[in-house]
RNA sequence: GGCCCCGUAGCUCAGUUGGAUAGAGCAACGGAUUCCUAAUCCGUAGGUCGCAGGUUCGAAUCCUGCCGGGGUCGCCA
C-alpha cells in the first residue's frame, strides 16, 4: 500500500509549541512539585472549540496545570496567551472562559495539509500509531445452521468496519471467524437435514419437528445426499448417517454464509473451527493449563435466581474459579453428559488467539450474550496471565421493517430476515452505511423504504453526492477553453482561500488524520461516518453558496486561473477525506449521481 | 433477585473518553430557479440531558441509590 502519513501538519506543531511554552512558565512559578509534566502528556488537549466563535483551536492546558504547580488558572492562561502567537501559524491567542486559551490559526498553516490530502488520496489519514501491533477481530462467527440474518450484519458491517479503521491507524489486524461446528445445535442440523432427506426420498410428509430447524434451504442439502446415496439412509439408525449429514451440513451452510458475506464485501483472513480445537486437545490443554494454577475444582454451583426450581438439582462439576477474576461466579467447564461446556471451549479458543500473538483481542457479539463477556475475559486473563485483553463490542438487534411495518419473515427462509433479502433491496453500500450511522449498543430500527429513499434524509446518498459532486467539478474543468491544461498544484495560491467557509473546510481536512487516531483510538468506527456527514455538509454548503447567492464563491471561474486552481486543491482534499473515509466503512464513493 | 446495555428536542440519534451558552437530521413553518448536478442550501421554532445525591475550578459524561425499557441467568451456542 502506501506509507503511512509523516507529514507534520499543523496540529503536531502547534502542540509542540503550546509544551514549550508551558515549560517556560512552570519554571518560573513558586510550587512546580508534582507529576505535572506527566499531565502535561496526558490530560493536556488540543481541539477546536465547540463554538467556532472562540476560534480555530482551543487548549485546557492552564486548567489542567495551573493549581497543580500553584497558579491561578486565569493568569496561567494569560501568560500562555501571551506567548504563544507568532510561530506554527498561530495569529493570536486569547485566555477565556475559566481557563481557555483560544487560538486563531493563519489559514495558510492548513495549506500543507491540503496537500498532503491530495498526494494521499484515499490513503490521507493513514497513521503509525498503531505500531503494527497484532490486533484480532472476531465478528459474525455465526452458527453454521443456516443464512446470515441482518442481526448478524450489523455485526459483520461493525466488525469489518472496525478492523478496516485499525489497519488504517496502523495496527497489525487479522479479521476471524470461529466456526461452533461442535455442540448439539449441529447434530439438529443433521437431524433437520435427514428430515428433509425423508421427505425428498418420499417416507415423509410432515414438516420437521420440535427442535428442528425449519429453513427450507436445508432441501437442497438434504437433496444433494440423496442423490449421492441413493437413500440408504431413509431407514438406517442415526448412528449410519449422523456424522456424513452434520459434514454436508456445516460445509453447505458455510458456503450460505460465505455468499451473504461476499454481498457485503467483507473477507475474513482467519477461520477456526470449534471442533478443530477440541479434536487436537485444545481445550483439554487449556483447561490443564487452568488446573496446575489451582483455578479448578468440582464443586456445586448454587442455583441461578433465573432458574426455575423444579428443573433444578444441585449436582457436583467441574468449574473455573472466574470470581477471582472479576465474574460473579465459578463458571462450569463439563456437561453432566461428560462433554465441555461451550464455555470451554471459548477459553481454549481464546487462548488460541493469544498463543498465536494476539495480546489485543477484540470480539464483536450480539446483545443476547450480553452476560458471557465477564467470564470469558476471566478467563482469558488467567490462561494468559493477565497478559493479554479482550474488548468485547455488543450489537444490539436489528429491527427491520418497511413503512414503519414490521417485515413478515417467510419460513422458506427459517423465519427470519435473511441478510440477503435485505441487501437484494437496499445494496450494501445503503446497509453498511446505515449500520455504522448508530452506535453499535443502541437499538437500530431499520426501515426498508427509508433505506432507498435517496435524499438528504439518508446520508449515504448525502455524503456520496458530496464525492460525486467533487468529481463532476473536475470533469467539467476542460469544457471551459480558458481553464485548458491548468495545473492545479503548480498554479494555485491557496492563500487565496479566504472565506471562512473555506477555511473551516481546510481546518476539517487538516483535523481529519487526528479524528482517525481519536476513533481507532476509541474503537469507534461510527464516529468516521458521522465525520464524514459532517464534512459534506459543509462541501455542500459552500457548494450551493456558490451555484445561489455567491458567484464569487464557485470553483471553477474561468477568468481567474489562480483561484480556480485553489479551489479545485481545496475540493481535491475534501475528496481524499472522503474516499479514505469511505474506504474505512467500506462504502463506495460514487463518482455520480444518477 | 444478580449481571450487561439503554434513557439527551414531538420522532431518530450525535456529543471529540471531564470542558465554555448541550448539537445534527426528520417532522412543522418561512425562504433560495441568471445554478460547477435542487439527491443541494439558508432561516425560524423546539431542552429540568429519566430522578435525587456525591466527587471538583467544571458533570449529559465518573461514583452511589432509585424510576423506566431491553437482554441475559448450570447441563444452549
């Protein structure tokens, strides 16, 4: 790819010069005890002010500082204040508020930024910060018993966007999927897929029972064996056919996922299968590795207040000490069948993940395992020896309905809303982008009339109009005969670029590498897309003054090559933040509209 | 009952890890056709940030307790 950004833009300066400064200061007062240089580090921020009235850039250096090393915090601003401008583009500075230091930047300091944008392209934004430290995201990971349901897209979208985000922040990422190919939710898709064997081989008339998975696309499966074996299962005992029908089962139920999968553009690097592991002693390993740390024994656990009375019988197993670690309670690790919990099976996963490397896991699960994330990490903690982390990110489930009406789900699809379905309709630029416009552990209600309504009521189709509107201006640059051959680098004077309009716009792509670092960071890929809302809306803005009202303001002005040539810069930064924007959500920049 | 998530404008949601007078979009109302794409823009109006305490220079954000909604609770995954 490319290397990631070392330009030094404006904001690394400016922040050099604000320490410096402050060092100066707290040498000269009375009490400069404490770890305040530390804070200086830490707690110090530099960040444009909510009202763009107080200026470019503001710092909380002086309230963070100032009773630390025994000033007032008003007069630390007013000597920081006064230090300040005259170097890194800073034109003034102004203390306000209880400790504010407001500053204004020359609009010049952004122009290297807006270079640096347009060099980038979609790769402006890219950091180091990461380090390339191996970070493991784990998403979907859904059951191989049938197609994907938007639930599980949402977390497909979640996951993928969020290792797309860390890779572009510099870390080193693996996307995985873990296969629960062992259990007894496989041997019902076995006996399901036999149901359906009995009905195409014609001895079976009734659709499949209790416990049995209804989706028809089990037929075809079911179809496919028949034809192989010429229905000597028909009759036999389960024991002849269990194991080849679970085979076929998990192999073509994979296949289904990985086909709703590839409809969203997502590709995994890694799969596990559960029952890899436990065939090659994984668990058996890991759970050894818990007992000779004396984090086992069989016990009997008391009674779940959920669990009803009557089914209930205290009986001894064999349980990990995960209230040491943070659960509230030892946690079972063998079935009254002799089998492993599932439980176990998730720790010698995930001490898998941290034996091969990754001391950073992060694991994207739907809301339903909301109560599961305590243990595992216990458990992760104690196999690694608080060595490595694990992240949990919950999805909350999706509603999908069309004009505000639940959507019927049909039983050809084993009642529910397939992923497919949806994108059939809707594309997977409109879902990707709709899922990553919520924060992840807030409900989602998703309308499928709202979804194709292309309007500025739905951003996708705002912020792509914003990228294709760019690219319109730059394919009519040759129509005009006085703007043939212009250069836009070379002929441009960015200085030129005064409204403040445009210098907002220049400030955001400036400010753009540091929001990527600040939602990687947080582990927060929404965060991008609502950045990128925000940066169309001022394109827009600027764009439409110009076509109204203002003229003056348009990019393309034939009789003032100059300008027209910072204006397109300026417009060809936008882009960049755009694409690399939208290439981290893993939407399409349409080039235009139609 | 325990644990997890949520509660911000009429509706749907943001809120830069504790910052200044809490922001967008939708819906409502009023505007922009000499235009590089009107899939756009400008304006008006809308708030006890669920409630009550606490922590400090400063709380929608952190801690405690309530209220309300959702999820979950051995031998499913």
């Amino acid at each position: 790819m490319t290397a990631p950004a070392t330009g030094d833009g404006p904001l690394p300066a400016v922040r050099r010069h604000i320490e410096e400064a402050v060092r100066r200061i707290v040498s000269t007062s009375a009490a400069p005890d404490g770890d305040w240089e530390q804070l200086l580090q830490r707690a110090v921020t530099l960040s444009p002010p909510r009202d763009p009235a107080h200026g470019d850039l503001a710092t909380n250096a002086s309230l963070v500082l100032a009773k630390r090393v025994g000033m007032d915090p008003r007069a630390f601003a007013g000597r920081l204040a006064d230090a300040l401008p005259g170097v890194a583009g800073i034109m003034s500075a102004e203390p306000a508020g209880p400790g504010f230091v407001n500053l204004r930047i020359a609009p010049s300091a952004w122009i290297p930024a807006l270079r640096e944008a347009v060099a980038a392209g979609a790769d402006y934004g890219r950091s180091a910060m990461g380090g390339a430290i191996p970070v493991n995201v784990e998403f979907v990971s859904a059951n191989p018993t049938g197609p994907l349901h938007v639930g599980h897209g949402r977390g497909a979208v979640l996951g993928d966007a969020m290792a797309a985000l860390l890779a572009f922040a510099g870390f080193d990422v693996t996307r995985e999927y873990y296969i629960n190919d062992a259990g007894g939710q496989i041997d019902q898709l076995a006996r399901s897929i036999h149901h359906r064997y009995r009905m195409a081989a014609g001895v079976e008339d009734s659709s499949p029972g209790e416990g049995l998975y209804p989706g028809e696309y089990l037929a075809p499966v079911a179809e496919g064996e028949l034809a192989a074996d010429g229905g000597e299962a028909v009759a036999a005992a389960e024991d002849a056919w269990l194991e080849r029908f679970r085979e076929a089962g998990i192999r073509e139920m994979m296949k289904l996922i990985d086909r709703d999968l590839e409809r969203l553009g997502i590709r995994f690097d890694v799969f596990v299968s559960e029952r890899d592991l436990r065939d090659a002693g994984r668990v058996d390993k890991a759970v050894a590795v818990l007992k000779r740390r004396d984090l086992v024994y069989t016990g009997v656990p008391p009674r779940p207040k959920g669990a009803a009375e009557e089914t209930w019988e205290p009986r001894p197993q064999l349980l990990f000490r995960a209230s040491r670690f943070g659960d509230d309670a030892d946690r079972p690790l063998r079935r009254a069948n002799g089998e492993w919990t599932y439980f176990a099976g998730d720790l010698a996963y995930h001490f898998d993940k941290y034996r091969r490397g990754f001391r950073q896991q992060i694991d994207v699960w739907g809301a339903d395992h909301g109560g599961y994330a305590k243990r595992v990490r216990a458990g992760l903690s104690a196999l690694s020896e608080d060595a490595a982390g694990l992240d949990v990110k919950f999805c909350q489930l999706v509603r999908v309905t069309r004009a505000g009406q639940p959507v019927r789900m049909s039983k050809r699809d084993g009642n529910i809303v397939t992923l497919e379905s949806v994108l059939r309709e809707v594309g997977p630029d409109v879902f990707r982008f709709l899922m990553l416009m919520r924060r992840p552990d807030a409900p989602l209600d998703f309308d499928l009339l709202e979804a194709v309504r292309q309007s500025k009521d739905n951003p996708v189709y705002y912020v792509q109009y914003a990228h294709a509107r760019i690219c319109s201006v730059f394919r009519r640059v040759e129509e005009h005969g006085e703007l043939q051959g212009l250069d836009v680098h070379a002929e441009s004077d960015p200085t030129i670029l005064a409204d403040p309009r445009e210098v907002a716009l220049m400030r955001e792509v400036a400010l753009w590498p540091e929001q990527v670092e600040a939602a990687a960071r947080a582990r927060e890929p929404h965060r991008i897309a609502f950045q990128l809302s925000e940066l169309a809306a001022r394109y827009h803005a600027l764009w439409t003054a110009g076509a109204r009202g203002e003229p003056s303001l348009r990019t393309l002005l034939p009789g003032d090559r100059p300008r027209t040539a910072a204006r397109l810069l300026l417009a060809d930064a936008v882009r960049a933040v755009l694409r690399a924007g939208l290439s981290i959500l893993g939407v399409t920049p349409a080039e235009e509209m139609r």
